[in-house]
C-alpha cells in the first residue's frame, strides 16, 4: 500500500514536471490588451538579477537593489514575430552588442537594461562594459533612460539607442573624444538612417 502510493505521488511528479502548460517568465509582462498596440507598447520588464555580466547591481550604481539585462529570448516568440516577421532583426536592433566604442583597443560590451532601486523605483539603462586586464568585465559608462520600458541598440555604427521600432524616437551614443567620455545625443529628424 505504502508502495502503491509512493508509485502514484511520483507518476504525479513526472506528469506534473512534464506539464505543457505555458512558462511565465518572471521577467517580462506582456499586458493582452490593447491588442492593436504593438508588443513593445504593452510588455513590462521586471528586474529580478543581483548580478549583470558577473557585475554586483550595488558597483553598477550604489542606489539599485535589482538590474537585469534584457535579453530577446525572454520575450515570447509568437510577439516578436507577429505578422510572421521579426521587427527588431529585421529593422537590424537588438538589446546588446559589442564593439569597440571607444577606439581604445579594448572590446566594449553595450546592453540596454533594466533596474530597480531601494526605493522600489523602476527604470530602465544603457550600460557599457569594458574588459579590464584581467579579462573582466567593468563599467564604463551609465545612463538612465527613464521608465523601465523598450529600448534596443542599433546594429551599425554610430550606435543609435531606439525607444520604438517604428518611431522616430532615439538617441546616438557618441564617444567625445576630447573630453573623454560617452554622449547621448538626441537624433533629430533626418539622422535616422
């Protein structure tokens, strides 16, 4: 009897882990109305890492307690593909890339993220990484952009930091060469292409 029951709690416990019920991952939202909004319009991004590339969140900026990288696969497919095609590879976006931004030699890592602070406050980064001699990731350089919402980085250079896939509306990463630092500068109408 003892048997019997012990056979039937793990035969629950097989069917149960091979479940077909859909994954909800925990971070990414996707609110189901307004229908006819895109994607990037109705999904929420939750941080939930205390880590960003082996990074503690507290030396990517003292006041976060949580920052995750937003990473494609954690949007589902059947949203990145409505229509049958994918807007962010075909408008050539994504959340990460590499280059060497600063001409110093040196790769450079490029992410769009998002973070939360001690006080329960949302927002969303650009963060750029830097190898250090030990072969470590370091940050360079740190911009907020605001709500923790979409954002994605141009694939060519000069690097563009996209708030919509079908908007105008962005940013471009400058290296500033004389002062030794990154710029945000906002594009304005006819610097898209």
């Amino acid at each position: 009897m003892i048997l019997r029951n012990l056979l039937y709690i793990l035969l629950l416990m097989v069917l149960y882990g091979c479940s077909t019920a859909p994954y909800n991952h925990t971070r990414v939202q996707v609110a189901p109305e307004p229908k006819n909004y895109a994607w990037w319009l109705r999904t929420e991004f939750i941080p939930v890492d205390k880590e960003i590339r082996g990074i503690p969140v507290e030396q990517i900026d003292a006041s976060w307690r949580l920052a995750s990288e937003l990473i494609i696969d954690d949007i589902p497919e059947e949203l990145r593909c409505e229509d049958g095609c994918n807007l962010m590879e075909d408008s050539g976006l994504s959340f990460s890339r590499s280059g060497d931004f600063n001409r110093d030699g040196i790769v450079d890592l490029a992410l769009i993220g998002i973070y939360e602070d001690k006080a329960l406050n949302r927002g969303s980064f650009l963060l750029i990484l830097s190898k250090d001699g030990k072969g470590k990731w370091r940050k360079s350089f740190l911009e907020r952009l605001g709500k923790p919402a979409f954002a994605a980085l141009s694939e060519k250079d000069p690097m563009k930091i996209w708030y919509c896939m079908e908007c105008d509306f962005g940013a471009l990463l400058i290296w500033d060469k004389e002062n030794n630092r990154y710029v945000l500068k906002p594009i304005e109408l006819g610097e898209e292409d």
